[in-house]
C-alpha cells in the first residue's frame, strides 16, 4: 500500500510548529527533534505542555495514496515525567 502523508504539529494555542511532506521513508512524513542536530530544531526540546498533530494525506498525493494506516511514534525525554 502507498502511503503519501503530511503531518503538522501544533502547539497548545494552535500556532505550527514544524510540518513534514515525504521527510520520512519514500513518501512517508516524519517529524524528528530529537538529537543534538534534529531534523526538525522547532520540535527539540519543547517544554511540557499540550500539543496537537494533524496526520493527513499529501497535496501532492495520487489517488491511490490518499487512504492509508499511519503509525505514530513519540519519545518524550525522562526529565518530562516527575
């Protein structure tokens, strides 16, 4: 099955913070802080807090690749849990 996703995380006041179209696997999207060089630095360190992420198919999607199961993964630093 094709997959051609785009994701965008969100703060708690809904203002974007980082958004991915095919930086994954193929056309698969990922967004990744972490690390000390991230892919996406306006997803690094965020502080604790609530945060939103839309998980849709691409603009630029074909037909075909428009319905598909996404599997999410977040890591959430140990220093967040008290």
């Amino acid at each position: 099955m094709a997959v051609d996703s785009y994701l965008e995380l969100y703060n708690a006041a809904a203002v974007p913070i980082a958004t991915s179209d095919d930086d994954g696997r193929g056309f698969c999207s990922a967004i990744d802080g972490t690390g000390s060089n991230p892919f996406n630095p306006t997803a690094h360190n965020l502080p604790a807090g609530n945060y939103y992420l839309t998980v849709q198919s691409s603009p630029l999607a074909d037909a075909a690749a428009t319905l598909f199961d996404y599997r999410l993964s977040v890591v959430v630093p140990f220093s967040h849990f008290r």
